[in-house]
C-alpha cells in the first residue's frame, strides 16, 4: 500500500510539473513571459533619459513614467527596438535596429494617439491600447462609450480579425491566449496599467496611475 501511495504521488508531482512547463512555454512562445520573469524593470531604467528628453520636446515630460511602461510591456527594454515602433512606422517587425530611432519613433506614435484620443475624447486607457491596436481603436472607442474595456478591445479585435482573416490568425495557434481576438492584444492596457502602478511604488504619493485615471 505504501509503494503505491509513493507512486501516485510521484505521478501526481510529475503531472503537476507538466502542467507548469506546459503553461510557461506557452508563455513564452506567446511573447509574453510570466510574472518571474517580469519583475525587474532593470533593463527599461537605463533608457528613461532618452524617453524623458524625447517628450520634453513636445512638453509631455509627464509621460515619463507611461513610456518606460509600454517599454516595459513590449520588449523589456530588449532589443533594437524597445518600443516595438517599427510597425507603427509602417516598416516590418523589428526593422529598427537603433534603439534611439525606436524611442523617437514610438514616442511620436504615442503623441499622436494622444492628441486624438482628446480631441475624441476618450479615456487614457484607451490611448494605451490604441499604441497596440492603432488609432482605429481610438475612433471605435469614441463610438461605444468613451471608455475602454477589454471587451470592447475583444469587439474591434474581432472585427479587425474578420476583414484580415490570414493575417490576424495568432499564428494559427489556438491555444494562444488571444485566440480568436488575434489583432493587437486586448488586455494590452490592463498589463501597461499594472507596470505603471509597479512604477508608481516608488513615486510620492501624488500616484502615477492616479494621474492618468487607471
């Protein structure tokens, strides 16, 4: 009896690590590493600089903090392009190799969502995922509400998917987290907000995340 005993809890032991490396490659193979691998925002600090400089010129210095957290959120600060600018840019995936001309890039990007997403008025959260999902969110957002959610960012996924069917597959992987919804990323916002609030631990009190509604 205690042999088996032993041998259902060493295949229960063995089960309950194949499902751990099962869903941890997954992760990964989504681009999307787990919390253990996300807690240090080491990488994105060292760029902070060049992101503060880079809004200074338009006088949105305040906007600090958001960058280094959509940094954060789409390379980890690695790579040749951090920012992930160069689809925004209309050039292929990856296709900036300078990581300043992607800071350039990618803040001129986020400008410009926000320029829009006030004259549509809009709420912050939108514009965060409209730097994933594009200004088109922006003007979908505008039409159902003002306000985002990730049910709405699932909507226009959706219909985005829809018109470009080969294209916005998730790579043909069903088990993607995003699958069906395999335009842009609809908890996009949702993760920047929680690396705003990971930054905001060690700002006074006036709270970043509090400033921009999240």
């Amino acid at each position: 009896m205690k042999r088996r005993r032993k041998k259902k809890s060493r295949l229960i032991t063995l089960l309950f690590m194949l499902c751990f490396a099962f869903i941890l490659i997954s992760k990964l193979l989504e681009g999307n590493p787990p919390d253990i691998f996300n807690k240090s925002f080491v990488n994105v600090k060292k760029y902070e600089p060049l992101i503060h400089n880079e809004l200074k010129q338009y006088n949105m210095e305040k906007y600090t903090p958001v960058l280094v957290a959509l940094m954060q959120q789409e390379s980890h600060g690695k790579g040749g392009d951090p920012m992930q600018a160069s689809e925004s840019a209309g050039l292929a995936r990856n296709t900036i190799q300078d990581p300043k001309e992607s800071i350039r890039l990618g803040v001129k990007h986020f400008r410009r969502a926000v320029i829009y997403g006030k004259q549509r008025k809009v709420d912050f959260p939108t514009i965060i995922q409209a730097y994933n999902m594009g200004t088109g969110y922006i003007d979908y957002i505008a039409e159902h509400g003002g306000k985002h959610s990730e049910e709405l960012a699932k909507k226009f996924s959706l219909q985005q998917v829809k018109r470009n069917p080969t294209i916005y597959n998730c790579g043909g992987n069903k088990f993607n987290f995003r699958y069906p919804y395999c335009y842009g990323d609809y908890t996009y916002s949702t993760k920047v907000a929680k690396n705003i609030q990971s930054l905001a631990e060690n700002v006074p009190a006036s709270g970043i995340e509090k400033s921009f509604n999240f």
